[in-house]
C-alpha cells in the first residue's frame, strides 16, 4: 500500500500540492483526475520520489520513504511526452529494464512479446524510435513501463498521443491489466471521459489539493462539493444560483421548479443547483421543470447535438440526442428532472443528500 500522509509541496512559494493524504492499494487502478496545473504530475512527482514534499510523508508498505530518491524505488513512470532510447530497437527499449534486473533471457523474451502484442507492437520491434510514429513511440514506452513489474506505476497522460481508436482499446485492456500485476497504478488525465471509463478509484485535483477520492461511479455521482462536480463534467456543469422557498427552488430567467425528494426538506435560502448538459432536454413550453434560454451556438457531433445558450447571465450547455438545427437567437425550452439536479449550499458543499439520478 502507498500511503501520503498530510503531503504538500511549496515551490518558490507557491502551492503545487496541498496537504494531501491518500491510501493507493495494491492491484488497484487510481486516477488522478483534474484541469491542466491542478497538481496531477506534482503529485506523482511525489509518489515516485523525483520531488521530496515539504511538508507529511510517504509511506510505502509501512516503510517511511519521504525523500528516498527514484532510483532506490521500484517504480515505472510513462509521461504524455514518451521517452525512448534512440539507439535501442524497439525490443531493446523494451527490455531494457528487464535486463538492468538481471532476468533470464526466456523471461525477457515472454515479457517483451506479450507487451508487444497487447499495444500492436509486435511487428515494429525490429525498429528504432526514429523510424516509428509518435503514438508507436508513446506505445513503446508503455509497454517497457508494463514489463518492469514495478510496485508503482505512474501513467501521466500516457494515451494523449495516440489515435482515438487504440486509445478507446487501450482504456478497455489496461483496467485488465492493472488488475492481474499486484502493483499500484496512478493514472492522470484531464478528461471525465476517460476517468469513467477507466473506473478504479478516481481523487478530483483542484489547485493542488485532492476535493475528493473513492470509487469512481461514488465520485461522479455524489459529489461532496461544486469544485468536484465542476472537476468532473465535461461539457462544463451548468451552474445556476437559486433561492429555495418552501417546496420550490426559483432563480433568475424563470427557473422555477418543485424540488425533488432528496431535497425538499432543506431549509429555505440560497443555493447553487448543478445540471449535467446531458440531463437537459428540449421541452414544451408547458413542462413543469425547465427554463426558456437563448441559443447562440449548435455544434452537430455525429448522433448529439450541444447546444450553447444563455440564461439570464448563465451559459447554458445542453447534449441532446439526434441532429438538431436550431438557428442562433432562437429561444428554446430546456426541461430536467428534478431528480437529477445537484444542490449545493452557498459555501459550495452538497445540500440535501445524493440526487440519485445526477449521473
């Protein structure tokens, strides 16, 4: 097990992670999801021992090894920029921390072909890198990090390269993998997406800090705060301030709608509600939860739709099914289930308990 206890790491004075504590079990896959410098690479900096934090500790099979450096560590790392040996054919690239251990060649040679064919290597390993493309490069450099049989592997990005069509294999076979190694894996991304298809245990970065880490479906669903939800949505979460009165919630633009169970017994006030685009339909001008916004952008993407609009002041995003063609300026009746809303406090953090259907 790895275990970060209270990390942080201060740059020149500048926050990269903040006060993180985290157990990563063994045989388990842990995605680091978050925007560009929310602190995902600092972060594995730190579990691999490149960077020493400057405050907590790392603790690795009950052994302390704050400050113990990489190279004293059995640890595999993959960056979005692959790094291969331009010297090295692709099996020697392979190989070459199987041979730095010392391992039979047989062994090696089992290893290097099973990588190999799981990544659509194996007719390229005769080559050098500089004879490869970048995604075959980026697949070597997978590959070497798989059969180094490391305790810790760190996969940063590692599928950015590569074509939709060996990214969405991949993201199907490495869960697999992950699995039968006994080994810990840690795997950025900047995309929900891929966090969701990946599954594991997923912990949102924000700004340094981990807003939330668990199972990923829990994490997706049940957020316990705006920052997690936002972190985790794309298209962008529709966010609207509301005022709660009684049974009903009630917002700028006419958004007036019965509040679903799991909410009707919070207090009056004001909240924030947060609705995933795709849980927003186009509606009659009769349906009871919705609101009128104005379109101002459609984008067709094969069999959805996202249409941008605006409410009041509040960009809209809504993902709805089939090829729609609703000209800019118009207005358009966008209907939800209450159900499906998150509700969030002023402060930012859930209200009223999980809203079973947000997913």
């Amino acid at each position: 097990m790895l275990e970060l206890i209270n990390v942080s790491r201060k740059v020149g004075g500048e926050d990269h992670v903040v006060d993180v504590s985290m157990q990563l079990q063994r045989a388990s896959l842990n995605v680091l999801l978050g925007p560009t410098l929310a602190g995902k690479t600092s972060l594995m900096r730190l579990m691999a021992g490149l960077d020493a934090p400057t405050a907590g500790r790392v603790v690795m099979d009950g052994s302390d090894v704050t400050g113990v450096p990489v190279r004293r560590r059995n640890v595999a790392m993959v960056y979005q920029q692959f790094i291969n040996y331009p010297t090295l054919t692709v099996y020697e690239n392979i190989a070459s921390p199987m041979r730095v251990a010392g391992r039979p060649k047989p062994e090696i040679d089992a290893a290097v072909k099973k990588a190999a064919d799981l990544l659509k290597m194996s007719p390229y390993l005769g080559r050098t890198p500089l004879n490869l493309s970048g995604g075959q490069q980026q697949r070597t450099a997978l590959a070497r990090a798989l059969v180094k049989n490391a305790d810790l592997v760190l996969l940063d990005e590692p599928l950015a390269n590569l074509d939709y069509k060996l990214r969405e294999e991949l993201r199907e076979e490495l869960p697999k993998i992950f699995a039968e190694t006994g080994a810990i894996f840690v795997y950025a991304t900047t995309e929900p997406q891929e966090a969701l298809l990946l599954g594991g245990r997923t912990a949102t970065l924000s700004k340094g800090r981990v807003t939330q880490f668990g199972e990923t479906p829990a994490v997706y669903r049940a957020p316990h705060d705006l920052v997690t939800a936002t972190t985790f949505s794309d298209p962008p979460l529709n966010v609207l301030a509301v005022t709660k009165k009684g049974p009903r919630f009630a917002g700028a633009g006419g958004v007036d709608f019965r509040a679903a169970p799991a909410h009707a017994g919070l207090p009056d006030g004001p909240y924030r509600i947060g609705i995933r685009p795709h849980r927003l339909e186009i509606g009659s001008p009769d349906t009871a939860a919705g609101f009128d916004a104005t379109v101002f952008l459609t984008e067709v993407t094969g069999s959805e739709t996202f249409l941008h609009a605006r409410l009041a002041e509040a960009p809209i995003v809504a993902v709805v099914h089939g090829v729609r063609r609703i000209d800019s300026g118009a207005r358009v009746r966008f209907a939800f289930d209450p159900a499906q809303v998150l509700v969030f406090d002023p402060a930012g953090a859930a209200a009223g308990g999980t809203a079973a259907k947000a997913a």
